[in-house]
C-alpha cells in the first residue's frame, strides 16, 4: 500500500494493513529473528577502512591474520557491511556494572545451597 494513496474512504484498509505489519515484526522481535536483508552488497576496501575506522595498513594485517571476516576474487578484497559491524560487536568491552552484576549472580548462584 503506498502512503500517498490514503484517503478516508480507504483508511480502514490502511489501518488492517499496518496492523498485519506489527504483528509481523512483533513475531520476528518474539523469535528474535531479523528482518532479511534486502540485497548484501560488498564494499571494498576503501568502504571497509570507513565502516570499522581503521587505515589500510591495519585492514591488510587483520585479514592476514584471518581476524577480519573478508572474501577475495583475484587480487581484489570484498567485505559485507553486516559482517564487519558483527567483528566490531563481538569486541565489546564490559562495563563495570556488568562485571560486578556478573560476579554477584555467580556469587549467589555459588553460595545459594550453602546457607542454612
């Protein structure tokens, strides 16, 4: 349905329509699921250096080591933006508050049995 077809006449089908979408994202949150991507375009390396904010040098050494997720056809380096924000996700550092919610869960969970 497009938006700039709305009228009063058709607003009680505007309103059935976003409500059928809710209830389809608010499955997909339920499930934790997301969305599909419409289309995953690779980037190069220029792209890759703005996306994670490193310099080239830096990039070649990650994907040398094989730390970087990355694909490569001939000489030329590729990479998807959604696997480049999953790297940087994965090195998240904790906060102090969940370090110490951390250890007082395992603390109560250790010495739970123990109390009489």
């Amino acid at each position: 349905m497009k938006t700039n077809e709305i009228t009063f006449d058709s607003l009680p089908q505007a309103v059935a329509y976003l409500v059928d979408e809710v209830a389809a994202i608010k499955l997909l949150v339920e499930n934790h699921q997301t969305l599909p991507l419409a289309k995953r375009v690779p980037v190069g390396i220029e792209e890759a250096c703005r996306i994670i904010g490193k310099a080239k040098p830096t990039i070649y050494t990650l994907v040398r080591k094989r730390l970087l997720p990355c694909y490569k056809n001939g000489k030329k380096l590729y990479f998807f933006e959604d696997e480049l924000l999953e790297w940087i996700s994965k090195g998240k550092k904790k906060t102090l508050l969940e370090i110490e919610s951390e250890v007082e869960a395992g603390y109560k969970k250790r010495f739970r049995g123990t109390e009489r």
